[in-house]
C-alpha cells in the first residue's frame, strides 16, 4: 500500500507540474468556478482537505508540525496527503489495531 501511495503521490506532482507548465492558475480557476459542476468539484476537494486534515490533528503528535501539513495540505492538496499517509503508515495501522481490540464487541 505504500509503494501505491508514492506512486500516486509522484503521479500527481507530475501532474501539478505539466498543468503548471500548460495553462496559467488563475485563468484555469475561472473557467473552474464559471461552471457550475466546477463549483461542486471544488467543495468536495476542499471538504475532503477538511476531513483529512482532522485526521492529521487528531493523530499527529506534534501540534505544530500538524499546523504545518494542514496549511501544505490546502496549498498542496492530495500531494501532502499521500506523503503523510506513507510516512504514518505503520503507526496508524498500530493504532487501529489497538483501538479496534479495544472496543466493546455490539
């Protein structure tokens, strides 16, 4: 899974770059937010960058460094992430395992 992380995560840098080189931001993000399904596309990337960065402030023991990738993860996107996700990786597998032992059977 995490060799599948990287993968994605090298995939979308290219990806950001060649758009980068291609199309110039803010000219893109008009015609972006000039369409309707562009508006919705956009709340739902940046609602999952909500959820995912309360997962970061949940889980990661530094509050700064969570500051930290919350903000990168809002400039960044899904790049910061997938990084995350690849470095966490076996810390939050442990603390699943745990959590999931743990709890009450229903």
């Amino acid at each position: 899974m995490r060799a599948l992380l990287i993968v994605c995560a090298v995939a979308l840098f290219i990806l950001i770059g060649w758009a980068a080189y291609e199309a110039p931001f803010l000219a893109s993000f008009g015609a972006i937010i000039s369409d309707p399904w562009g508006i919705v596309a956009l709340a739902d990337l940046y609602l999952g960058f909500v959820l995912f960065g309360l997962v970061i402030a949940l889980t990661e023991p530094s509050r700064p460094v969570a500051v930290l990738l919350i903000a990168a993860l809002f400039v960044l996107g899904n790049v910061v992430a997938a990084i995350w996700l690849v470095v966490r990786w076996r810390r939050l597998q442990a603390k699943l395992r745990d959590n999931i032992s743990v709890a009450a059977p229903l």
